[in-house]
C-alpha cells in the first residue's frame, strides 16, 4: 500500500504474482464466484463500526456513511440508521475492487451471539444467538 497525495487516502494492492498459494503454488488457485449482489450483517463496535440515529425526517446518509437498517425486524423498529467506521470503509472499497453491489443491515440485538440451549415446545435445542444466529 502508498499513500496516494492527490486523494490524501492510502491505496491497498496487491501483487498476485509474489504470493505463495495454497500447495507452495505460484498461480493463483481457481476460486468461487461470487454474486454480484451480497447481503452485509453487522454490529456497532466501535472504531470499526459506527451507528447514527438519523433525526430529521428528510435527513439522509452523508457520503461516507452507508444506510444501515436491522436486519430482520418485524417490530416497531423503523429507525434510519447509518454506519461508518473502517469496516463500513472496507466494504466499500471491496465492492468497488471487486465490482459487487450489497446491502447492508445492522443485527437487532447487537451482540455476536452465544450458543445457548433453548426449550422449544418440549424439545431441548442448541442455537445461535446475536449477529451469528441472524446469519445462521
């Protein structure tokens, strides 16, 4: 990476050809196609991710921050919410390199998740809670 003077940013490459692969290959392996459009789950934690309530009814995202609603709310939580932070920053610089579209959501509890054991009905079941068991 260089830090690029005209943008005042420092800009990430990388040499594939310098790269010991998998097998003590010089060629990079074949690898998945990915879609074109990704489905991005997250959670506040700080400097990494940042959330901001937004206030005013007309009020929208600024540039450097990416609309972040939780994921899967059938509730009354219909707030605006952006994200921010080097992750948020990452990702948009991934999908720019790697040329994919995504949308991105905030895990409604907030938390990465614990494997807990539940009661269901009378069957006793293990799962995932937090931002793993939203992706599970």
């Amino acid at each position: 990476h260089f830090f690029n003077r005209e943008t005042n940013k420092m800009h990430l490459t990388v040499d594939e050809k310098s790269i010991i692969w998998p097998g003590r290959q010089n060629v990079k392996p074949e690898g998945f196609m990915i879609p074109t459009h990704l489905k991005v789950l997250t959670i506040e934690e700080k400097p990494f991710v940042y959330v901001r309530k937004l206030v005013e009814p007309n009020e929208g995202c600024t540039v450097e921050e990416i609309p972040c609603p939780h994921f899967n709310t059938t509730g009354d939580l219909t707030d605006n919410l952006c994200c921010k932070g080097y992750c948020m920053d990452l990702l948009k610089e991934l999908s720019r390199k790697i040329n994919f579209t995504y949308s991105l959501a905030l895990s409604p509890d907030g938390q990465f998740g614990n494997y807990v054991i539940r009661n269901h009905s009378g069957s006793i079941r293990k799962e995932w809670t937090g931002l793993i068991g939203e992706l599970v």
